[in-house]
C-alpha cells in the first residue's frame, strides 16, 4: 500500500467531525423533512463521504490516496461501531448492524459516483429509499435534498486535495 506523499497532513477525525456535523444540520430534519434516526444520520454521513472519497479519487495522484480512503473508511466505521456500544447495542446485534452499514455505504458510494448521470426521478427514488422522511410529513423534501447534493458534490470537487486531507472545509447550503 502506498503511503501518502510526506507533504500530505491527514486528519481523518477532523474531516469525520466535519462530515458529522453536516450530517446533524437541522435543515435536514426541518426543511427536507427528513425522520431524525440513526440510521437517517448515518446514511447522510454515508453520503457526504461519498462525495469527498470521489473528490479524492479523481485526483491526478489517486494512487497516493489508498491510505487516505482506509484510515477515512476505518475512522467512520469505528466511531458508528462506538456510538452503537454506547447507545446499549450487544456485540451480535453491532456485528450485524455494522455489515449491513458497510453494504449501505457501498450502495451510496456508487449512486454517488453517477449523481450526475442520473435523472431527478432516479435520484428521489434513492434518497427515498435511503433515507425516512419524517412521520408527521407525508414525503420528505427530495427535490431540497437533490440540490443540497448537488452543491456539496461541486463544493467537494472545487477543493484542493489537500483541504479534503485535512478536514479544513466548511460548507453552507442555501
């Protein structure tokens, strides 16, 4: 495996911590109407990673960046493995739990890499699949989240490798 160019300061927690907080934005829950479960927050994270691994990975250098995408992955995946501990979750029921997220974030991981080749009709039906609306609102603000996704992937592919690398990025939707 490749390591990272010396050049390169990864802080992984810091892009997590970043990519959480986005997740946790209220406009989600409000505007989009968007259900406020863990599994509708963990899903946003899902795509909001996703956009930045495809950021990296069109990178000229993309080959430099394998250690970037597993201690990202690793990183995601140890701190929801930790949240589920701490919310009361067994070990049998996190080991489920966390197979299903891994194919989930593959899922969105690759609807992610054709966001542009898709129409709107396909991409509301993704996001309505992936993601529960809120059960006082009949159907989630899909549209809302289809252009909330489309900035934050033009926001990413706009960023300089090293920002993403180092989690130094603050993105507002309007």
């Amino acid at each position: 495996m490749n390591n990272l160019p010396s050049h390169h300061k990864f802080n992984e927690l810091n892009l997590y911590n970043n990519i959480l907080s986005l997740s946790r934005n209220k406009l989600f829950y409000t505007k989009f109407a968007l259900a406020d479960t863990f599994q509708n927050r963990i899903n946003l994270i899902f795509f909001h990673i996703s956009f930045i691994f495809i950021k990296v990975n069109k990178s000229e250098k993309k080959n430099d960046y394998k250690v970037f995408h597993q201690k990202l992955f690793d990183t995601v995946f140890n701190q929801i493995e930790m949240n589920m501990r701490e919310l009361g979750f067994g070990d049998v029921t996190v080991n489920k739990n966390m197979k299903f997220l891994v194919k989930s974030f593959y899922n969105i991981l690759l609807f992610s890499e054709k966001f542009n080749d898709k129409n709107n009709e396909y991409k509301r039906t993704f996001f309505k699949e992936c993601l529960k609306c809120n059960i006082n609102s009949k159907t989630a603000n899909y549209d809302n989240l289809i252009a909330y996704f489309r900035d934050f992937q033009t926001f990413c592919f706009d960023l300089s490798s090293d920002s993403v690398l180092k989690g130094e990025f603050k993105f507002k939707f309007n």
